[in-house]
C-alpha cells in the first residue's frame, strides 16, 4: 500500500501520522505543504474539492494531514488508512 500524505512537518499531527506509517513500514509520498507551494497548490486543490473537507472548510479548519490512498479515495483519519 502506498499512501500519499499531505501535511506539515510543523504539524504535530502530521510527525504523528509519519511515525506510524514509518513503523509499519507503509510506503508514503509526504507532500509538505511548508516547503513546497506546488504541494500547496495540491492540498488547495484536494481541500477545495473533495466532500471529506466539508466539515474543515465549515469551520475554518486547516485539515491536515490529509492521506490519498493509491485508489485516489480521501480521508482525513488515520486509523481509516492503518485499519
């Protein structure tokens, strides 16, 4: 399984969800939305789009991390991805 992770690594929440897929040796593509405005661009694009991010945008929320599974379905919780 491959898992695409949009987040931050000045995100606790993100170190958090990093941690977890490293230690169950999961494959990642970490897509760091401070270091690179075309990951920015990508969240944007994800945050604005996908149903999961209706709550997040009704509120004001960041939502992140955020984690693409290999057949492009979107979610906001890790135990949904680690099963």
């Amino acid at each position: 399984m491959k898992v695409t992770v949009i987040g931050s690594h000045l995100c606790p929440d993100t170190l958090y969800a990093l941690g977890q897929f490293s230690a169950r040796k999961v494959e990642i593509d970490f897509r760091d939305l401070s270091a690179s405005l075309p990951d920015l661009k990508v969240y944007l694009a994800v945050r604005e789009s996908e149903p999961v991010y209706a709550a997040v945008r009704e509120k004001g929320s960041l939502g992140i991390p955020c984690f693409v599974l290999e057949d492009g379905s979107v979610t906001l919780e890790l135990e949904e991805v680690l099963g």
